[in-house]
C-alpha cells in the first residue's frame, strides 16, 4: 500500500499536470490562438495563431505563428522558446510542410505509438517541434528569443473524421532563471503557468507536518 507521502505527493502532480490541460475541437478553416504565461518577477510569455488550412479524413495542415512576447530585464537576461508541442485526439503523426530548414523550429518528433512525453510532464504528446534537439532542450543559440516569430507549417497524417481535437500545447522556456514548461491557454481561456511560490510553500509546510507526526507516532 502506498504511505501517505506518496499519495499526497501522487496527488499533488496530478494537481499540477490537469492544470495545465488546454483542448480544443478543430474543423476545415479554423483559426485560434495558444498563449503561455509563466508568473515570475520577470514574466514569461509568449503567443501564437493557428490555422486549420484543411482537414480531410487522414490529413490535417496547420500553419502556426509563434512569437516570444518575454521582455528581457536586468535580472532576465534571456528567455529562449527551445520547444513546444501538442497532443492530438484521434492520435497523428506530423511532417513539415514549410518551416524545417531555415526556420528556427526546424527538427520535430513524433511520441512512440505515437505519443510522447513533454518536459514538465505532459503525456500523450504526439508531437514535438523544437530548434535543437532532443525534444527535452537544446542550445538556445538556436532557440527562439525573446521579442523574436517564428512561421511553420505541419501536416498531420492519421484516421480523423470531420473534426479533431488538439490538447494541452505545452512550451518550454529556457532561461536564465531556470527552465519552466507552461501549458498553453487556447483563445485566452485561463493560462495556469506552473506553480506558483505560494503553492510549493503549502506543500512543504504540508510534508513537513507529516514528518514531525511520523517521528512522534514512532
């Protein structure tokens, strides 16, 4: 049986992790927008705008814009975007339509079956687009800063109807303060970030609690 930290530990990810969750139903022609936001001293943020060119039975092409909105400080000296990425419901695989060579987000990976897992702790990923690689970071030389777009577009190839569903977009921020992966906010539905000082703070009070009662139970 599992003790009490672990649960309480088990609970308090999931707690994070469905935070972060986004999802949207797309359709021929649609267009939407992902936006991340991490709530620092010096914030991170970026947006982007997505557009379904098409969507068939078993192709899907969208065409995405991504901008690093972060605005560099004294004490954040840079804010890079090394990756981010997106689940899929019925699941797919992605190839480059334009992008790849010559733009920043060049390289992209698909999950294995096909998904994947995103820094931060995102599953079901089918895929990952990123500057360099892996999928879990790279150089920042190449990634893309702050105050700075980037333009791709990815053909989606699986067994979809006439809809589908996009999921979670998660991000990864590389920066001089740390790195952090938000989930995104899709048409300004609610930007959970990651967690806040605060909500670490209650946890390690909380875990502290539990081992002062462990010691004097023993």
């Amino acid at each position: 049986m599992k003790s009490i930290l672990q649960k309480i530990l088990i609970s308090f990810f999931a707690f994070l992790i469905s935070g972060h969750a986004s999802a949207i139903m797309i359709s021929d022609g649609d267009t939407f927008t992902v936006d991340w936001f991490v709530d620092l001293a010096d914030d991170l943020s970026a947006t982007s705008t997505w557009s379904v060119d098409f969507l068939s039975s078993t192709r899907i092409q969208l065409d995405i814009s991504i901008t690093n909105t972060t605005i560099l400080t004294g004490s954040l000296t840079n804010a890079d975007i090394t990756a981010f990425g997106f689940g899929v419901a019925p699941d797919a695989t992605a190839s480059f339509v334009t992008g790849g060579e010559g733009s920043i987000f060049d390289m992209r990976s698909d999950g294995n079956g096909p998904q994947q897992t995103f820094p931060g702790g995102f599953k079901g990923i089918d895929v990952c687009v990123f500057a360099s690689g892996p999928c879990s970071g790279g150089s920042v030389n190449n990634a893309l800063h702050a105050g700075d777009t980037d333009t791709l577009s990815l053909l989606l190839t699986g067994s979809f109807g006439d809809t589908a569903e996009l999921l979670y977009f998660p991000l990864k921020f590389q920066t001089s303060q740390g790195s952090y992966e938000p989930g995104g906010c899709v048409d300004g539905d609610g930007c959970d970030g990651v967690p806040e000082p605060s909500i670490l703070a209650l946890l390690g009070i909380g875990l502290a609690i539990i081992g002062f009662n462990r010691r004097k139970v023993m």
